[in-house]
C-alpha cells in the first residue's frame, strides 16, 4: 500500500471516529492482506456506532416523552 493512500485511509477513519488503534490495525490489514479482508473489520466497527446511535436515540426518546408529559399539564402518573 502507498504511503498517501495509507494517509488518505487514515483520516476517513479518523473522521469517522476510529481509535489510533483501531485506524493503524485498518492500515496494517489493508497492507498485508488487502482491502478484501478489511471489510469484517469497518463492519464490526459500523455495528459499534450503530449501537451507539440506538443508545443515544433511546434517550432522545425518554426525554422528548418527559417533554411531551410537562406540555401536557406535568409528570403524574408516569
């Protein structure tokens, strides 16, 4: 693998939130092996910001009912 794309590999993952860690194993997986055996490594890494997207919706949703229930004249009976 070339060095700019090595770079270039480097900050996509770093835009989207990749640990050093996990951005130099990307780099040295995509060096040895290829792009090919890559793929298992950003879909886990995909499945991880999606369960934090879940997480954080969970608590957008309890606080938009708290919101909802304070409009509706407050929080009895919740």
């Amino acid at each position: 693998m070339q060095k700019d794309e090595a770079s270039a590999l480097a900050l996509i993952l770093k835009d989207c939130g990749c640990a050093r860690q996990l951005i130099d194993e990307c780099i040295r997986i995509k060096a040895n092996s290829g792009e090919k055996e890559l793929l298992p490594v950003l879909q886990q890494q995909r499945y991880r910001l999606l369960d934090k997207i879940h997480e954080e919706q969970q608590k957008l949703d309890v606080l938009d009912y708290v919101i909802f229930r304070l409009k509706q004249g407050g929080l009895k009976n919740v």
